[in-house]
C-alpha cells in the first residue's frame, strides 16, 4: 500500500571557531586529558564566542537548503530542538524564520526535549508531512550549552559542546515498506518521575534565573543504555528489521561508554556505531543532527543507508527514527 514518507533532501551543520581540549579545561578545573577521555571519549569540544543557538542555527540551515537546492521560501515550516533558546520567548524558530525569510504565515515553533530535542522535532516534521499538512520541513537541532554549564565543576563543564545541525525533509510516494527512502518510523517517551537526575537548576517561575546543568550521573548513564536500545528496537521492529540490516546505529553522542553499551546491546559490531563526541562533546538536541550531517558530507553515510537514530535525554525523555537516507 502507497504512503507518503519524509525524504531527508538535505543536510547541514555548524560549529563554533573555538575549540576547547581537555588540556585547555586541565587548567581551569581539577582535571586532566586522560580522567576525561576514559570516562567519556570527550577529547574537546566547539564553544560559542558572541553567536547564539538562533545564529548557529541559521548557518546549518543554509547550508541544509543549499544541499536540497531550495531556498527558505520552499520552506513549509521550522521547527528547532533546543533547550537553550535565543529568548524565553519567542521561539527561536520564528526567529530564524523572520532572518531568513521565511514566507509570512509559515508555522515555526521550538520543541524543548532536552538532547531528545531532535529526534522529537524530526517526528513532528514527519507527522505534519505524512498527514499532508505541510510539504517540506526544516528541522534543525542547536544548542549553547557553555551559556549554562558551570565552569568551576569538572563533573559537568568536562561534558558539553555547542553547534548545530539541521535537515530538509520533503514528501515523496512510498511503497509502505522497509526498502522506501525516507523516515520509516518513529517513537517517543517520557518519565518525568526521573526528572530530578538531570536538569537546569534556573527557570522562568522558580529562579528567574538560566541556571546550570545538574546531574546525577550514575542514575543518568544506567538509564541512558536500557533507554536508548528500547527506543532503537522499537522502531526497528516497526518495520520487520533487524540488527544485520541496520547499516548505520546513530545515538544522541553523549558519553562513548553509553554509546558503546547501546551497539553492544543491539548486537551491532562497533563499525556500525557513528560516534563524534571525541571532537564534539556532548551537544544535546545538536548532537544527532550534527554527526549526521559530518557523516553524509564525509561520504560514511550513503544514500540508501538504512539509519537508526536513537535519543535520550532530561525529563528523562527519550526517542528512536528509523530512516533510509
């Protein structure tokens, strides 16, 4: 039976000029290249220097529509993951969409899942897209995390990055199967009982204040693989497909053991596994859009790749998408 899928046409990411090695942040906080390395797989990351989430964002989009050979004014609607938002409000996708043009009356909104942020907005694009509500979609995932990270503790600073990656979707006819090009399926989840083991501490209504990132890390690491595998099963199983199928596992890049115990769990061999968090960190709702962009622009992920993206992250929240390039 016919359907109509979401195609990624194109794909494009940012990163900041300045890059942060572990041994710049050994001189700012208690720490060292090798305590890093081996706990996370973390050996630097990209820090925004005067550019916010919605001027990042702007050039991986660019780059995104200059790949599909579209302009914005094809552009359906915006939607961006983020938790580190240009203005409480407005969305920093209307602010992206009043920069680049977009054309009036087009919908825009932000999607705050934390580092599930993307995958939560590529599964509303999809859904706007297969109802036939809109045509073409611009999903993009950024983020500013250095603006809330506390620089003094060496159990958070040590983790998280800035940039951004973004992806043109577009509505093409499928034959309701596996083998159709496009996004295949999705799932999301939540448990706000968990909502205390990873956070900001400010807040609109509590603090008035940004806040910075605080995490229980023990609780968040042996939520992260049960999570991330079960989001990944699902949509595989969605669709009939197996582990030996899967070209490409492509997790949320936030610690290399999480990400490991995720390929192994799923029984797919490490050269299976995209992982970026050496020279990304931790990226939150930037982190999958980011290393899908890096590795379709190296040539690592090819057309007709069958892909599975997998993501978790405060709320807890967590997600799958399983999608033939």
């Amino acid at each position: 039976m016919s359907c109509i899928r979401s195609e990624i046409i194109g794909w494009g990411h940012y990163l900041p000029k300045k890059v942060l090695t572990n041994d710049d942040l050994s001189k700012m906080v208690d720490t060292n290249d090798e305590w890093i390395s081996t706990r996370t797989g973390i050996k630097s990351r990209h820090i925004s220097e005067g550019e916010t989430t919605a001027d990042m964002s702007i050039k991986a989009a660019d780059a995104a529509l200059k790949q599909a050979e579209l302009t914005i004014k094809d552009i359906d609607v915006i939607i961006v993951g983020t938790l580190t938002p240009d203005n409480t409000t407005p969305a920093t996708a209307a602010k992206i969409g009043g920069i680049m043009g977009v054309n009036p009356g087009t919908p825009t909104f932000d999607i705050a899942a934390a580092c599930s942020g993307f995958v939560y907005a590529l599964t509303m694009a999809d859904n706007m897209i297969r109802l036939g509500q809109v045509k073409t979609a611009l999903v993009i995932g950024a983020e500013t995390l250095s603006k809330i990270v506390d620089w003094t503790d060496r159990n958070t600073c040590v983790l998280f990055g800035d940039g951004a990656g973004a992806v043109v979707l577009k509505a093409r006819e499928g034959e309701g199967t596996s083998a159709d090009t496009g996004i295949l399926a999705t799932k999301l989840y939540s448990d706000g009982t968990q909502y205390n083991n990873l956070y900001v501490s400010g807040g609109v209504s509590t603090t008035a204040t940004a806040g910075f990132v605080v995490m229980n890390g023990k609780e968040v690491f042996k939520f992260a693989v049960g999570s991330l595998s079960e989001a990944a099963e699902n949509v595989m199983n969605q669709c009939g497909v197996n582990a030996e199928q899967i070209d490409w596992l492509l997790p949320h890049q936030a610690n290399i053991r999480i990400i490991e115990g995720v390929g192994h769990k799923l029984g797919l061999p490490d050269e299976k596994v995209i992982v970026t968090v050496d020279h990304h960190g931790n990226t939150s709702a930037a982190s999958i859009p980011l290393a899908l962009s890096e590795s379709l622009e190296a040539g690592k992920i090819k057309k007709g790749d069958l892909v599975v993206l997998s993501a978790m992250g405060a709320g807890f929240t967590w997600g799958g998408v399983l999608v033939r390039i």
